[in-house]
C-alpha cells in the first residue's frame, strides 16, 4: 500500500501498538517507583557526615599536635624498611621529621652515580628517623613511596628560612 503525501504514516498500525496507549502505564509505574525509592533511600543519604558535625563527637579523638605519626603511609613505611635494615623493633625508632619538601632534580635528595635526572625543582617528602642514636633519611617525590637514602642530600631551603644569615644551602 502507497500513503499518499498528507496521510499520517501510521494508518496501517493496530490501535493498541501506538505508543500512547504504552506510555500510560509506564508513566504510572515510574510515578509510583520514584517516591518509594526516595523514601528507601533518605535514611541513608540523611546519615552521611553526621559524625563530623555532631557537637557531642568525643573531642579526645582530634589529634592535638601536628607532630609526625606512623598513620601516615611514608612514615609506616620507612619505620618498617629501617626496622628490617637495621634488625631493630618498630618500637626503638623515633621520628624525628616528617616534612614536605622541594628537591633541586628528580633524584629526590638521594643521586645515584651514573644516572641522569630531571633537572627542575621537585615537589616531595623527606621522613628523617632515628635509632641506636643514628639518624636515617628517607625521600620520596610528591605521591609513591620513600626510599632509604643512603647519602641524602639537603632540599632546597624554605624561602623564609636561613636568607641573608649565611646558612643557606642555595648554591653561591
């Protein structure tokens, strides 16, 4: 059968198969659907975050200092790797430091004879240890881990640090 040009294309389709007749109960289930499943779903959303903002949270639970902790994945890690070098107890190390520091070149403070690195100011960590009265320095860059340096170099010093009394270690 030919349609002729102003005849509607749908002339030959059975009245259940038109997309009105569908769409009704679709929309009805979806009408239903939709509240239930906010209301299932409102307990839990509700509940998110309410532990930092209770005002009765235990206070004891907030750290008071901000001084190097083995929760912090770079420290835990060098305090196990100096523990297995040195054949000592997790126990008898200290951490001296733990700062964010800038390297001179990708060998992060720690060079390595023969090897070439980037040679532009690297964003990084340096965890400083001590045991048997010994200090360890490990280094590492901005993200990944640290690693043993066995003979460490210094970062560069802070802008506010060591300017114009001579103890810089900026190259002359």
């Amino acid at each position: 059968m030919r349609l002729g040009r102003n005849e509607p294309r749908t002339a030959d389709v059975p009245k259940d198969m038109t997309p009105t007749d569908i769409s009704k109960p679709t929309i009805r289930r979806a009408a239903y659907a939709l509240p239930v499943l906010a209301l299932t779903l409102l307990p839990a959303i509700a509940g998110c975050g309410s532990e930092a903002t209770d005002p009765g949270a235990n206070v004891s639970d907030v750290p008071t200092s901000s001084s190097p902790t083995p929760e912090d994945p770079n420290v835990a890690e060098a305090i196990a790797d100096l523990s297995k070098r040195q054949g000592v107890k997790s126990e008898e190390i200290t951490v001296v430091s733990n700062d964010k520091v800038t390297w001179r070149d990708g060998s992060l403070g720690c060079p390595e004879p023969g090897k070439m690195y980037t040679m532009a100011l690297t964003e990084g960590v340096r965890v400083v240890l001590e045991t048997a009265g010994k200090q360890f320095e490990y280094h590492g860059g901005k993200s990944g881990s640290v690693v043993f340096c066995e003979k460490p170099q210094k970062p560069v010093p802070d802008k506010g640090s060591s300017q114009g009394n001579g103890n810089s270690d900026a190259p002359q």
